[in-house]
C-alpha cells in the first residue's frame, strides 16, 4: 500500500523550502497536485526541496514538484538530502519543461464568435456546392470517356454494383412504396368520403405516386442504403491506401471506382423507380378495393382514363438525376476520407445528410421546372 | 536469489489448437535489465510477449512477474498487475479515432483520479521524453510518419511509469538514424525510470547499442541466454548465422 503524499512549505528568507514525504506516483498525486497548484509562492526566489522523508518517486510526481518550482521563481530546483534516483528525476523534469504553460486555453463562446463560426459554416457550406458540382463535372467527363471508349469501361464492377445496390434493394423498395401506396390511398378515402367523393381516392394514388412518391422513396432509400455503402467501401479503400496504390499503378480511380458506380445508379434507379410505382399503385389498389369496394379492374381503368401519362414521365425522368446524385455524393465523401477511423464515420454522416439534402432541393427544382413548362 | 529476478517464467506452454508456438519453455528477466529476445520470423517472440502480460492465455505453465503469479488473473487482480508493465505493439496500435496526447492519456484516465489538466500537461512531458515535439499532441496517429509513431506508442506505454516496459519490434520499418536515436532513446530512458525491458526486435544494431543479455528464441524453446559475446560464440547455427552473417559481422564491426 503506497503511503499519501505530503509536505511542509517553509520561507527561509527569500527561499522556499518543500519538505516532501511518502509517496509521490502518477496514483497517488491526485488530490495533492491541486492542493500544492493553489499555494501562495509570491515572494520566492527559487526552491529547495527536502526529500529525505520522500518515499517513491516518479516522473509524473517530479513533474509537478517541478512545476511548482517554476512557479517559485528563477525555476530552479535544488534537491536535498535527495537519493540519486530521485535528483536524476528531478532534473529530467526540468529538463523537458514545455516552452509555455498553456494551462488555460479555454474556449471562447462570444457573440463575436457566435458570428464566427456561422460565417465559417456558411463558407463552408458554400465551398462544399462549389467542389460538388466540380465533382460532378469530373465525373460526366471520365463517363462521356467511357462512353467513347466501351472496352475500357469495368463490366464485372458495374453488373456487381448494379447488383448490390439494385437488384438487392427491390424488396425494400416495393415493400415500402406498398406501404406508402396503402396509407396515401387511407387518408385519401377517410377525407374524400365526406364530400362523398371517395372515387377520386384513384386520382390522389395515381397522382402522388407516379408524379412524386415513387421516385423520392427510392431516392431516400438508396441515399440511406447505397449512399453510406458507397462512402464506406471507398473510405476504407482510401484508410489503407489502397486508393493511392491504384494511381501510382497507372489506375486513375475516378475510372475504376466512380464511373461504374455511376452507370450503376443512372440503370438502376429508374428500374427502382419503376418497382416502387407499381407497388405503390398496387398498394394504393388494394386498399380502395379493401375500404372502398372499388374493384381493381375500375381501379386500373379509372387511372387509365383520368390521370394523364405525363406525371409518370414526369416522376421517371427524376429519377437517373436522383440516382446520380446518390453515386456522386456518396464517391465524393469516400474519397475524402482520410487516414482515421473518425473520419469514415464523419464522412459516411456526412454524404447521407447531403444526399438527403440534395434528393429534397433537386426535388423542389423539378417542381418548379415543370409548372412553368406547364405539365 | 528471487529478488532480483522481474519476470520468471516457467514451464510454459502455448498452442493455436493443434499448433504448439512454446514448449515448456523457461525464461528469467532480471530487475533493471534490458533483455532482447530474437528468434526466426514465426518463431512466437510476440506470443511469448502477448503469454506474459496475459493476452495469450497459457496451456500450462506459470508466469511470476515481481514474485507474484500472474498467470489466469481476471478483473480487478488483472487491472491491479497491468500498472506493472506498458507495452508498446508491434504496429503501435494507437487509437486512430484519439490524438496522440489523448492516447497517452488513456491510461492514466483508466488507472488514476488525476485532475484532467493535469493529466494533458504529463501527457505532453511524456510526449516530450519520447522525443516528439509538443505540437504533435493534438495531432491524430494518421498524421505522424511512422517514426513519430512509434515514439507516441512508447510515450503511452510510460503513461503510468510502470516499471516493466514491453517493446515488440520498437525498430521495424524505421530508417537506420531515426532507429539509432530510438535504442539511445530506450537506454536513456531505462536508466533514469531504472525500467526492465523485455524487448523483442530482429535488429543486430539494436540488440548491440541496449541490451544488456539476449534470450533466442527457436525450436519451440529459449535455446540460449547470454551477453552478446557469449552468444557470438555459441555453435547453434542459427545463432551462427545471425551474428556471424554479413550484418551480424557489420554491426559487430561498428560496436568496436
Ligand atoms: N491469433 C493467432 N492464431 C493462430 N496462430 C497464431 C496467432 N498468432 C500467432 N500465431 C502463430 O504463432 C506463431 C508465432 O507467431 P509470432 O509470435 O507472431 O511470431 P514472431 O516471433 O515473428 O513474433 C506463428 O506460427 C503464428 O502462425
Ligand atoms: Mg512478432
């Protein structure tokens, strides 16, 4: 059991003296090291320290004796009745003294600051759109490459990724549009039914998931499933280095990584989206025939006839953007990572919340775009 | 004769399933020593290292560390003994998601109830005895060359002064000055915290600028123990070899 540490300040006229006893270890100095930081040294020139009593010693223990005697002024320690371990401790402490006592780097939380940091965020914000839509411009440059140039596209990455981030996603895709299919089709009977409307509950389905449900689904689900997957693979691609053994062997990996997960999207997406309309009209089907009674066959031959054809291109042609959108943004934070694990996972937070973010404002765009164009 | 004696291990046997690394293997580690140990690649120098400290749970055999069985320790025995040692991993393993001065901290968060300003200033003087500049402390592992970590994996294994230090390989990878500056670094240091080392490393330069004796690892068994010399003239042709190749000669040629 080690014994406490203790001591005894004395003057001696301009002198200090610090008679130390017991132990003084990393595990014991705890509650001493503030005790002996919020003693009054004015008046000292230099310090003696008795260590006769002075059971263990280590460096850290030396440390703060050390400290202190900087404290005392002129920062000499003059070790008596010291064991030669000990004075040898003591002097190493000294000599390793940092350059300044940053004891106090506190943070400042202002009004100025306050302005700071926005404007920094701001910036920031504005910085990141800007290298986006470099990024973007890089990209549909190696893809128009590619396009040239077929033998040198990477078929087994492409179909893989069409695979895992296309093919794998249709049950989740069409078990949710079904879902959202069969709550629009709810809310549109429970409200219509007042005004003894409920056929047009066929017009709400149609309208909502061709136009707009169908497309942003499958874009939200893609940005919060393929999206981190995408930065995840390529950030611990670039964690071990692989990403810059790829380049000094020649292999620019905008190619090998980004155009194929690229393609990949720009197929798959509208494929996706095409699912998820199908499945949201059939959710949307089933529910009027189940609350409703309307049959599936007047179901189909109402939408036929009263919801024009135009908001299904309408909703399709987001879809290649939305897709797009999705590869770039998940490519561009992976290859921003850098060599720690904290890194991947800001990286991987970051590109679903952009993608999110994104998916929404392009979205808004479209809506725009096309009431003025009149569809 | 116990008392000088750091570690002592006896009989000790170790296996990966069917694969036996160590065979009722005997090894003395004297208090205040240097001690390397060398042995062909595979031979179970870290395994060794990794049974001491109780990573590697033994087949049979027993571990005393100080005159204390340390052999199957669990909970708060284990913590109790892990103020003991500090060891430094073959690739550093520093926490990549901590800086360098937090990873020299965690440690002494674990082990003691010192004052958190307290403890960043030793971080940083610890950091400083390594050799490394204050201004790599809050700096993240990623951004250091290997050399710088090493050194910051040596400043967290001397967080809590233990009086055993565990090197694996300290040397590895680094150019022939940086590695000549961390073996003066090793000797300087265990002179003035009067350390044990248990140092594992294939450098001849190494063995030859700190270690006071070499054990040699072979065979599933500690073949051979001595001072350098002694070892120069042992006619164990591996062994042999290893000192008495082309670097072993060039290193000998250098320490005369
Ligand atoms: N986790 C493990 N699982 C199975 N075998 C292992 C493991 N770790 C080490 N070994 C085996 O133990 C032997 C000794 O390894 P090691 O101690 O790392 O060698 P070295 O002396 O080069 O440090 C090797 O044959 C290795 O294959
Ligand atoms: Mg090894």
């Amino acid at each position: 059991m080690p014994d406490r540490p203790e001591y005894e300040l004395s003057t001696d006229a301009s002198r200090g003296r610090l008679s130390v006893s017991g132990d003084w270890t990393v595990h014991t100095i705890g509650k001493i090291s503030e005790q002996l930081a919020a003693e009054d040294t004015s008046g000292f020139e230099g310090l003696e320290v008795d260590c006769a009593q002075l059971g263990r010693l280590d460096t850290a223990g030396a440390f703060i004796i050390d400290r202190f005697a900087c404290r005392s002024g002129g920062g000499t320690v003059k070790p008596v009745n010291a064991s030669e371990q000990a004075t040898a401790l003591l002097k190493q402490a000294a000599e390793l003294r940092p350059e300044r006592d940053d004891e106090q780097n506190k943070k400042e939380f202002g009004v100025v600051d306050l302005l700071e940091r926005t404007g920094r965020a701001t910036m920031h914000f504005i910085d990141e759109t800007v290298e986006t839509l470099s990024f973007l411009g890089e990209t549909i440059m190696a893809m128009a490459h590619i396009v040239t140039r077929p033998s040198k596209m990477r078929w087994t990455a492409l179909v893989s990724v069409m695979e895992d981030s296309g093919l794998d996603a249709v049950p989740i895709v069409a078990f949710l549009s079904f879902f959202v299919g069969m709550v629009v089709a709810f809310i549109g009977a429970t409200t219509l039914s007042e005004f003894g409307a409920t056929i047009f509950t066929v017009e709400l389905v149609g309208i909502a998931i061709l136009r707009e449900f169908g497309v942003i689904l499958t874009a939200i689900i893609l940005a919060g499933r393929t999206n981190s997957a995408f930065t995840a693979q390529i950030g611990a691609m670039r964690m071990r280095q692989e990403v810059d053994a790829m380049t000094t062997l020649g292999l620019n990996p905008m190619d090998v990584l980004v155009v194929p997960r690229a393609f990949a999207m720009l197929i798959m997406t509208p494929v996706l989206t095409l699912i998820a309309i199908l499945f949201g009209v059939g959710g949307g089907a089933f529910v009027s025939w189940l609350a409703l009674d309307i049959n599936p066959t007047v179901f189909m031959n109402r939408l036929q006839s009263y919801v024009p054809i135009e908001n299904f291109w309408v909703g399709m042609s987001k879809a290649p953007v939305f897709g797009l959108v999705v590869a770039l943004i998940g490519c561009r934070q992976g290859l921003m990572v850098g060599g720690s694990v904290q890194s991947l996972g800001q990286s991987t937070t970051k590109s679903v919340v952009q993608a999110l973010f994104s998916i929404i404002v392009i979205d808004a765009l479209f809506a725009v775009f096309y009431l003025e164009l009149g569809i | 004769m116990s008392e000088d004696i750091a570690i002592k291990v006896r009989g000790l046997t170790t296996a990966y399933g069917t694969h036996v690394v160590h065979d009722k293997l005997d090894l003395d580690v004297k208090r205040g020593e240097i001690l390397g140990v060398i042995g062909p690649s595979g031979t179970g120098k870290s395994v060794l290292l990794r049974a001491i400290v109780g990573l590697k749970r033994p087949e049979t055999g027993t571990v005393e560390v100080f005159d204390r069985n340390v052999t199957d320790l669990e909970g708060d025995d284990l913590r109790e003994v892990q103020n003991l040692w500090g060891i430094m991993f073959q690739d550093g393993a520093l926490f990549s998601n901590l800086t360098v001065r937090e990873n020299v901290m965690v440690p002494m968060r674990e082990h003691t109830d010192l004052p958190e300003p307290l403890m960043k200033q030793l971080a940083d003087q610890k950091l400083r005895m390594s050799g490394l500049d204050d201004s790599a402390g809050p700096k993240f592992p990623s951004d250091l060359s290997g050399g710088m970590r090493k050194r910051a994996a040596l400043a967290r294994a001397l967080a809590l002064d233990p009086p055993i230090l565990f090197l694996d390989e300290p040397t590895a990878g680094l150019d022939p000055i940086t590695a000549a500056g961390f073996d003066t670094l090793v000797r300087e240091l265990q002179s003035a915290l009067s350390l044990t080392v248990f140092l594992v490393t294939h450098d001849v330069d190494t063995l030859v600028a700190t270690c006071d004796r070499i054990a040699v690892l072979g065979r599933k068994k500690v073949i051979a123990t001595g001072p350098i010399e002694e070892l120069r003239r042992n006619d164990d042709p591996w062994i042999q070899d290893y000192f008495c190749g082309p670097r072993g000669r060039a290193a000998q040629a250098g320490e005369s």
